[in-house]
C-alpha cells in the first residue's frame, strides 16, 4: 500500500497539471486577440510592415488651365463663397499691420528704408485671404448670367399689356401705390421689424368723390393728406406680419371712402359761418354774378350794347366754362390768398366773363 506521502505528491502533480492545461486552454481561447504594443514597454518581435499609399499628383489651380475664351457662367453658375483657385483675375484685400512694439530705432529705421516696408504696404493676394471670403461677391451677376437668367424666365412671361406705355396711364388703371421692403440681417432670427411696415399712396382725384364727401374724406385722414399734392398716404405697421398691414391699409381705404358719402343730420345744419374754407357755391359772390349775367340778358337786346357770346347761347350761364372758372379764381382768392399769381388770375378771369371778345 502506499504511503500518505506519496499520495500527497502524486495529488500536487495533478494539480499543476490541471492548471497548466487550464491555463492553455485560455490562452488558445484568446489568442485571436493580438497584442497591445507600446512602445518602450513591450515587443512583440514581430516587424510590421506599414502600407503606403500611393503619392497623388497636386492638381495645379483652375485658373491656371482656364482657356481665354471660358464661358464664366459654368464656373461660377450661382452665389458661393470666394475661392481663390476658381478666379483668373489677382485681386487683393485687407491690410497687413506691422507691430513695432519690440522694434528698436534702428531696427524701424532699417524697415522703413528696405524694400520689404513696400511689400507690406500692399494689400495681400487672393491666395488664402479671409477677408475676401468674408465679403459677398457678385460673380454670379454677370452680363452673361442676367442674360441667361432673363432667357430662361423668357417663357412664363407675357407680353406688356396694351394702354399702359407710359407711367399717367399706369396711375390711371392703377390708382393704389403699394410700397414694401425687405431686409437683410446678420441676426438670430430672419425676421426684421422694419419688412413689417406698409406703405400705401393714393391720389384723391381717382376716388370718386364729390365735394362734401372729399371735404370729410379730408377731415378723416388729417395730416396724411398732401394738399399740394393731392396725394394720401397711409403708413401701417400696427401688425405684425407684413401681409396684416396690407390687408388692414385695404380696409382702412375702403372705409374711409364709404364713411365720406354718408351725411349725418346735423351736417344739414351747417351754414357759410360754419364752413373751413371759402365755398363760392354757398356765398353772396354767386348771387352776384347771378345779377350781373340778367343784367347782361336784358342789355343784349339792345343793339348797340356788346355782351360775352356765352351769355346769350346759354340758358344757364352759372354752369358755363366762364363763370366756373371766374369762381375758382374766387376760391383761390380766398382760401390760397393774396399774391401776385391770384390777383392776376382773379384779373383775368373778371375781364374775361365781363367784357365782349
């Protein structure tokens, strides 16, 4: 029989075998992984072979194979940040500063009186200048580009309407002046307040007004009414889209004008000491002349009196170009006042309803 130390050496074999095999078994388990290396740490002794690629030749820049005759619009067809290599034409910008801060005297005196100060004076190339990329260019605006721009739009225009040549007929078939802009930002938002505003003209002399309801039209929009020009104007802003402003302006136009032909009952009550402005209608100026062309009637019949031709081919002579134009002369007088023009015109206007031609 064996002795219990035999059996205990015996028992110590197994055991190291079992943990080598254990520990080949592992190491054949991971022996797909490679080998971190470091270098100066380990090495595996293995030498690795680096692959190379293969050296490109260096495309020379575009504008140096550009043919004389390049048609421009294919290399530059929209807008684009400046490159360098895709322009044939040496432009320069920016401004090269010099510091002199550690600079002795000599040493700036030598600068200035050396070829190197004139280099640096000049503006530095295209060749990697931020600042020309910084700038927006217009080499997609060309002639050559508006042409092909306008040809290509060519086919969904139509031809000009007839009757509106000249920019009176335009203003006749289209009174409303609609004036808008846009703006352009550097910002955190594409909006800008200012594309929000509206800006409407129109002539009161295409509205279709007669004098009571152009007097309130008048009243109604205040100051926005040009009297030398004839002209209102409506600036809209109160809302905050563009098109709101648009529509409000059309509506706030719109009731303006129904607002003016309505005649209240009190504005039946007003009399010539109530009234703004001279009104040669509603005063004694044209009982006079009402008068004066009886008198002229009656005159006519004797034959050695001359009257005006209008008086007796007119049955009603108020009406006739004469007399109208002798009341706005009138008008004039009163409501513009005295100077050398009106006191001429009212001469005139007086000798040409009085006297015989």
């Amino acid at each position: 029989m064996a002795s219990a130390d035999q059996i205990s050496h015996e028992s110590m074999v197994n055991q190291s075998l079992r943990f080598k095999m254990a520990r080949s078994s592992v190491s054949c388990k991971y022996s797909e992984f490679s080998m971190v290396v470091i270098p100066g740490h380990n090495h595996t002794g293995d030498s690795v072979e680096r692959r190379r690629r293969p050296e490109l030749p260096v495309i020379p820049p575009r504008e140096k194979s550009m043919p004389i005759d390049q048609d421009w619009t294919t290399v530059w067809p929209t807008a684009s940040t400046f490159k360098w290599s895709a322009v044939p034409l040496p432009i320069r910008q920016g401004r090269v500063f010099v510091c002199f801060k550690n600079f002795s005297e000599s040493n700036i005196f030598n600068y200035f009186h050396s070829q190197k100060a004139e280099q640096d004076g000049i503006p530095p190339g295209k060749y990697g200048n931020l600042e020309l990329m910084k700038i927006p260019n217009f080499l997609h605006l060309t002639p050559n580009h508006i042409k092909k721009h306008c040809a290509a739009l060519k086919e969904f225009c139509t031809e000009w309407p007839e009757g509106l040549e000249t920019d009176e007929k335009c203003k006749k078939h289209f009174p409303v002046e609609v004036i808008s802009s846009d703006y352009i930002v550097d910002s955190i938002s594409l909006r800008d307040p200012r594309a929000r505003t509206v800006c409407i003209k129109i002539n009161l002399s295409s509205l279709d007004l007669d004098s009571h309801a152009k007097d309130k039209f008048i009243r109604l929009v205040g100051d926005r009414y040009n009297a030398d020009t004839g002209e209102l104007t409506l600036e809209l802003d109160r809302c905050p889209m563009k098109k709101q402003n648009h529509d409000y302006g059309i509506y706030l136009l719109s009731a303006l004008f129904k607002e003016s032909w309505k005649t209240e009952g009190w504005e039946s009550e007003k009399t010539v000491d109530d009234m703004e402005m001279y009104v040669w209608s509603m005063n004694e100026s044209k009982k006079n002349t009402q008068q004066i062309t009886e008198v002229m009637k009656k005159a006519a019949e004797n034959p050695s009196c001359k009257v005006p031709e209008y008086v007796l081919k007119s049955e009603n002579v108020l009406e006739t170009e004469p007399v109208q134009e002798y009341a706005a002369a009138v008008e004039d007088l009163h409501n513009v006042g005295e100077d050398l023009h009106s006191l001429e015109k009212y001469k005139e206007q007086v000798k040409k309803m009085l006297l015989a031609q």
